[in-house]
C-alpha cells in the first residue's frame, strides 16, 4: 500500500511537472510574441522620422546644387562671359562682373560664385578681377587641411559638383565656408572653364540633433566615389575606428549592393548594428546614409517596458503553478495522454512522407527545365540584344542618365564600355524598302570586323539606323565610316552622316541632331557636320530662345491657362528663323528645344513618351510639341494632388488619435506637419467641408455621447476625458449639438436601450 501510494505521488508530480510546461509554454511564447510586436511597433515608428528626416535633408541639398546648376547653365549660354571676351574686352569683363554679382544676389544659397577660365592666373568673381594668389591670401583664407594644391585642383577639376570634403574649408574672418564646382562650356564644344559656389559651412546646422539623439545616430553624406562630405557618429565609435577601413570600404559594399525599392537597410560598424534609410541623388551623385543603433533602441524600450514585463512574468509563474496544479487531478489516467502522444508521432510521420512526395514533384519539375535550358539560353541571347539596342538608343536621343550608378552598372552589363576619350553619333540613310536586308547585312559585317566601341541601333529615326561612337582616338570614328562605305559599295545607296565629337555621354543627343542634319542637308555619300556652312557664332544657336526659356517655366509651374500664348510666341519666334536663315539651323534648333524639354520631364517613364521625338517639318514639330506639354501638365497636376491627398490622410489619422488632448489646436497640428496655420485652415476645408473647429467639436461630441451611455462616470470626469477643461462650455456645445443637455441624454438613451432589451425577453418568452 505505502509502495502504490509513493508510485501514484511520483506520477502525480510527473503530470503537475508535465501540466506545468504545457501550460506555460504557449503563455511564455504569446509573451515573446508581444512583447517582439512592441519592439517592432517601436522600432517601425522610429525608422519613420527618419525617412521623412532623410527626404528633407536631400531635398535641402538637391535645392541648393539645383540652384548652383541653373546659374551655372545662364553664365555659360550668356556670351560676354566667353573666355574670348573676358580676356580681351575690358568693358565686356565690367559688363560680365556686374551680372556675376546679380546672380550672387539672386542666389538663395551662395555666398560668392567665382569663375576660372583654362590655364588663367586670375579668377573672376562679383568683387572684381583678381589673380589666385590674391583670392587665396586676401578673399578667403585656408582653413587647416585645405592645402593650396587642393584650391588649386578645385579651380581646374571640371567635374559636377565637385565638393570640399569634412575638415577641407574656406575661411573668412569668423566665417567658415564650402566650395563646390560646376564645368562651364558651350554647346557644342568643350569645358572652358569651372564655376565655384561658395556657401556657409552649415552641415552641422542641417544635420543638427540632441545630445541623446547623437549617441545613437550615424549619418553620413557622401559622394558616389566615396567621398566623405559629412559625417556624424557616435563619439564613442570615432574614437574606436580606422575611419578609411572600418568606415568607408563597408560603406562602398553596402551601397554597391543596396536596392532603392527596400524599405530600410542595415549596416555594422566598429560591432555595432545600425538600421536606416539611404537615400540617393539623381541630380548629384551624392547619397545621404541617416541609420540608428539598433540596440540602443531595443535597450531604451526593454528599460521602458521593464516594470510591466517582470509583473506579467510573475504573474504568469503564479497563475501557471495553480492551473498545473488542477488540471493534473483530473488527469490522473495517463493512457489517454499517451495516446494523443501516439497520434501526434503518426502525424508527423505523415506529413514527413507528404513532404518526400513534394520533394519528388520538385526533381521532376527541374529536370523538365533542365531539357528546356538551351531554348531559353537561345530566347535569352536574343532579348539580351534587343535590350543592348534600345539602351544604345536612348543613349544617342538623350533620355538616359549615362552618370546614374545604377545606368553605369547596366551598361557594363549589356557590354557597353563608354570610358573612351571621343564619342560621336554616325547615322546611316538608305532607302525604306532596302532597310531591313541592309540591318540584316550590317550587324553580320560589323560583327566580322570586330570594331571595338562602335554600337548600332536600328530605327533611331525614320528611315535611319546609327552608330554610337566611343574611341580613343577621334580619327577612327572618320575611317569606320569609310570602311562602312567600301563595304557597302556604290550601287548601294548609302549616306552616311556624322556628327560633331564630344568628351561625355550627355552630348550625344546634339551629336545625333548634328548628323542626322548633316544626312538631310547633302546628297553625298560621306557628310560631316562640321564641314556644313553652319554659323553657330548665332546666339539662338547656342543659346535658349525667350520663348523657350518661358514654356520651361510654365511647365515647371504648372501654369495651363499660360501653355497657349507660349507656344504662338515659341511658333512666331522659329517662323521668323525659317524665313531668315537656313533649313540646318532651323532643323537643329527645334531638335535641341525637344530633346531638352524631354530631359528635364519628370513624369514621363523611361522608354515611354520618345514618340515626341519624332517629327519632319516644322508644323509636326509644333503638333508633337503641345501634345508633349498636355501631357507633362497633366501627370505634374496629378502628382501634386496625390501628394496632398496623402498629406491630408496623415492629418486626419494624427487628429483621429489625438482629439482628446487638452492642448489640440489649429496651430499645433500645422507645426507638427510644419506648415501654417491659414494653410492648413485653407486645404483642411476644401478636403473635409467643415473647418477645423467643426471637425474637433463634432468628434469630441461623439465620444461624450458613447461615454455617457456605456459609462457611469461623472459628467465632470467626461469633460477632460474628450477634451474639454471647461464643464460649463462642453455642456452649452452639447445642447446645442444633440438638443437636449448631458444628463438628460443619458437617461433617454438608457431608458431606450432598457425597452429594446425588455421587448427582446418578452418575444422570446412569447
């Protein structure tokens, strides 16, 4: 007896054990869950400030070298600031200074804008005409790392937005600046020269945050080479790391791998995890990294969380150890639990053959496609091709950002090497019948020969097929075109045109006018663009029209009802060049005027829209003209008003959540979304149709009326619970909404709740 009373001891404390963990592990799990939920919730909120964070600061710096770029445009299309007359006009340099120091003026951004002209000892700026030396020791000072050889290199680098790195500054007296450059040149021929923009050393002001904030936060603005413009770190982790190796070389990796459509990116540095936003330029280059210490924000919520999380755990110890406890007295029997063992062996059991038979369909299905791979290699060579060509052509029309990283990987990948010195555009004409045998022919003969560096593309143009040129040497572009000619033969009809050379991917598109224009112009077999009677000292032919300038700001602004008068002026203006000069000038001048209009588009999609391009005379040019601008209005309208239909949503989730606060006003949602207090006003009732007042009043009136019937707090406590401070106010706007006061609205509503729930009883009796 004392044996079997032991053994059933022994077995009751296995179940109250076994009870114990069944219990306890789906309540442990449910906690993890929630509590990882929380941190996420956090987390999620977190990275979110700093996405708008990141979009704001790009946008500053993407404002500012916007400026610098269309300043940089105006001085190199205005002609007296031509290397020619300002070393040779004295009046002209006075002319030239006086408008340098306008732009200055005009400038949101710059301190100073400065020109330098090719192997000139003198720099123009809105002071005068100084040499270097003088600019460097009188203007502005070096600050310590900013060598002269740095200066000097500035002065002569021609690169686009070509910045000072962190610690290499300007100084003048108390104030500390930045320099970034912009080439200056022609349209048409080479860099003359650099334009310096000089602005206040403000990152520390643009990136500015709180001291706490700062520990856990890594920032850095960088360019797509890696050049670090700014950094901001932790001091704990720059005092720990070798900054060229520990920071850079991860960066470089992590960047070359980043997609732009993940949501947010993560990154270790000196052991330590960052997660964050990256967001990149496509008018610079530069990227701007905002990530923050994962483990300081999982620490700071754990420390937030901390109180709450030891009483749950308590609690679910305590609640666990009885609930064992009871259910293991009415367990005693164990068969039954061994059977529903026996039953879950069985089904896993199952579902592991299920999953063998699986994986036999999945064999099966491989080797299927397995017997397709040669097909689908043939089909893939055959796209890849096909793809090779259109990126060659919308390289020659200019709908490409050849300087994009992403651009520059994807033509690496079609095979597509543009690092030469020269590329021009060399387009060939034949009849429209002989076209398709002659692409035939073409592409089978170029492949023989083996010309490294000369790409083609079918139907660039009508009836034409080109070649993009890209050579070292700027001769051998002349004697493909010979060889082209030879191979041809004489009976075959060919023209060939070729246009001017230039040194970077973005001229290309004037090349292909140019040699398409050459084509048009002669009946020779061989026409260069630059052997044509062109007078491109013209100043409509290198620079913008009046007209044209206008119909850029219309649709920059979105100004429809202005679209009309532009054009007729844009039509009045080329009428009176056709009547005046020839048909190449004429030609050239309405390519250039689409080709820029569509490169600066924002709405239209990549491949879509080249339709425009296309056009013979002068009245289709005008037709696709407008088309082009009704459409780049509308898409324009529509994004402003999805952006503020989004905006208006974000107001309205912020008021929903937060209408029951004390200090809610119209001034405080329009700081927290930093706009003014009219605005908001303004858009808030054109979207709603009731002001902001209305709005606050009617939802705080709506959850007093719920509180009153399903709670049995006082009045008062109601008052401050919706909003309100003042119990007399609440309850004239109370009456006066519903007609009838608090009190006596919770006695209606109750009596009328009572009824519905008496004559429910009484039916189901009946």
């Amino acid at each position: 007896m004392p044996r079997k009373r032991k053994s059933r001891s022994k077995l009751l404390a296995k179940y109250i054990k076994i009870n114990f963990f069944v219990i306890f592990l789906p309540i442990a799990v449910g906690s993890v869950i929630y509590c990882i939920s929380i941190q996420k919730n956090y987390m999620d909120r977190y990275l979110k400030t700093i996405e708008y964070s990141v979009n704001e600061k790009l946008w500053q710096l993407e404002a500012r070298t916007r400026s610098f770029a269309s300043t940089a445009q105006r001085i190199c299309l205005d002609q007296d600031f031509t290397p020619y007359h300002l070393t040779n006009f004295s009046y002209t340099t006075i002319n030239a200074i006086k408008r340098l120091k306008t732009f200055t003026a005009e400038s949101v951004y710059f301190h100073d804008l400065v020109i330098h002209l090719n192997d000139s000892e003198q720099v123009y700026t809105s002071n005068g005409t100084v040499d270097v030396e003088t600019f460097m020791n009188s203007t502005y000072q070096l600050a310590d790392g900013f060598s002269r050889e740095d200066f000097l290199e500035l002065l002569r680098s021609k690169k686009y937005y070509e910045c000072t790195s962190e610690g290499q500054y300007l100084t003048s007296g108390a104030f500390r600046y930045s320099v970034v450059t912009y080439p200056l040149g022609k349209t048409g021929s080479s860099f003359y020269g650099t334009l310096l923009g000089i602005y206040e050393n403000d990152w520390e002001k643009t990136f500015q945050t709180e001291k706490a904030e700062k520990d856990k936060r890594l920032v850095v603005v960088c360019t797509g080479t890696m050049e670090m413009l700014y950094t901001q770190m932790p001091d704990r982790v720059r005092e720990n790391i070798d900054f060229q190796k520990d920071l850079s070389e991860p960066l470089a990796g992590l960047l070359k791998n980043w997609d732009r459509e993940e949501e947010y990116c993560s990154f270790r540095l000196g052991g330590v995890g960052y997660i964050g936003k990256i967001a990149h330029s496509d008018l610079n280059g530069w990227y701007l990294i905002d990530m923050v210490d994962e483990a300081s924000i999982t620490w700071e919520l754990l420390l937030m969380q901390l109180p709450m999380l030891i009483g749950i755990f308590l609690s679910m110890l305590l609640l666990t150890f009885f609930l064992s406890i009871i259910l293991s007295m009415y367990n005693y029997v164990p068969i039954q639990k061994l059977y529903n063992l026996f039953d879950k062996k069985e089904k896993r059991n199952k579902q592991k053959e299920k999953g063998k038979n699986e994986l036999m369909f999945l064999n099966e299905y491989i080797r299927k496609m397995l017997e397709e791979q040669d097909a689908m290699g043939e089909q893939l060579v055959a796209s890849r091709k096909i793809s090779r060509m259109e990126l060659v052509g919308r390289l020659l029309r200019g709908s490409l950002n050849a300087a994009s990283s992403s651009v520059k990987e994807q033509l690496a990948d079609m095979g597509l090497q543009l690092d030469k010195k020269y590329m021009a555009a060399m387009v060939l004409k034949v009849s429209e019948e002989e076209m398709p045998e002659f692409g035939r022919r073409l592409k089978d003969a170029s492949a023989e020969r083996q010309a490294e560096g000369f790409y083609l593309t079918e139907g660039i143009y009508k009836y034409y097929d080109a070649f993009l040129a890209c050579t070292e040497k700027a001769e051998e572009i002349a004697e493909f075109a010979e060889w082209l000619m030879e191979w041809a033969g004489e009976q075959s009809g060919l023209q060939i045109g070729i246009g001017n050379v230039y040194a970077s991917a973005e001229s290309l598109k004037y090349s292909l006018m140019e040699a398409i224009i050459a084509v048009e112009s002669k009946e020779d077999s061989l026409v260069l663009f630059s052997d044509l009677a062109a007078d491109k000292s013209e100043a409509f032919y290198c620079k913008p029209l009046e007209s044209e300038l206008k119909l850029k700001m219309v649709l920059a602004q979105g100004a429809a009802e202005n679209l009309e008068e532009t054009l007729d002026e844009l039509y009045r203006e080329l009428l009176k060049i056709r009547q005046s000069d020839s048909d190449t000038v004429l030609t050239f001048l309405m390519n250039r005027i689409m080709a820029v209009l569509f490169e600066d588009s924002l709405s239209l999609e990549e491949g879509g829209g080249e339709r425009y391009l296309q056009y013979t005379n002068m009245e289709e040019f005008f037709e696709r003209l407008r088309e082009f601008c009704d459409v780049e209005l509308d898409r324009r309208l529509e994004r402003k008003a999805a952006r503020e239909d989004k905006r208006m949503r974000k107001i309205l989730d912020f008021i929903d959540e937060n209408f029951m606060r004390q200090d809610m006003s119209l001034v405080m949602v329009a700081g927290e979304f930093e706009m003014t207090g009219p605005y908001l006003s303004k858009i808030f009732k054109g979207a709603v149709g009731k002001n902001f007042i209305e709005y606050i009043t009617d939802k705080r009136l709506e959850m007093a009326a719920g509180l009153l019937v399903d709670t049995d707090a006082p009045v008062g406590e109601i008052v401050y619970q919706v909003g309100y401070s003042d119990a007399a106010s609440f309850t004239r706007k109370f009456t006066r909404h519903f007609l009838i006061s608090p009190g006596a609205y919770r006695k209606v509503e109750r009596e009328k709740t009572g009824k519905r729930e008496n004559g429910g009883i009484t039916d189901e009796k009946n």
